[in-house]
C-alpha cells in the first residue's frame, strides 16, 4: 500500500510540473503577443509624424499600410485575447495539481 502511494505522489509532482511548465509557456507566449502589439502601436504612431513628409504618407495611404497596421494589431488582440483565456485555464489546472498534492500530503501525515 505505502509503495501505492509513492507511485501515486509521484504522479501527481509531475502533473503539477507538467502544469507549472504550461503555465510558464502560455505566459512567455502572451508576453511576445504584447511585445508585438506595442511594435504595432509604434509603427501607427509613426504614421502620424509628419517627418516622412507628405509623399511618403501619401504612397503609405494608396498602399493600405495603416490599415494593414490596423488589421495586424485586431488580429495580435485577439489572439491576445485567447492566449490570456488559456494562461487562465492553465492557472487553474495548476490549483487543481496544487490541491490534489495537499491532500496526498495530508492523507499520507494521518497514516
């Protein structure tokens, strides 16, 4: 029985690793959306410059560039968006690792 309980702690340390690890990726990965987002909010803003002087705004406008900037940055948004939604479910798959470790602790201190 007692070796039935290693085995088991044994899972559940790795499934909360597992988790840990996850979390951290889906973290990292949030972290370059928003990197990329702001590098979009900087190439917008300097649209708005007037130092490229009025031909290069001009060819900019007739080529889409703003737009495209525009559609880049909903698009970096939204998977912003997703990617914060599964940091969350990540999150709260490591609570669960978390808890099902207590209890094996607590399960294993009444034996």
């Amino acid at each position: 029985m007692a070796k039935q309980a290693q085995v088991l702690k044994r899972i559940v340390a790795l499934k909360r690793q597992s988790a840990e690890q996850r979390v951290r990726a889906l973290q990292i990965e949030a972290e370059r959306i928003e990197a990329e987002i702001a590098g979009i909010s900087r190439e917008l803003a300097a649209l708005d410059e007037v130092v490229a002087g009025l031909d290069a705004h001009v060819l900019a406008e007739q080529h889409g560039h703003a737009r495209k900037l525009i559609d880049n940055r909903r698009a970096a948004e939204a998977r912003l968006l997703a990617k914060r939604r599964d940091v969350r479910e990540a999150q709260e798959a490591l609570k669960r690792a978390f808890h099902s470790e207590e209890r094996l602790n607590a399960a294993a201190a009444k034996s």
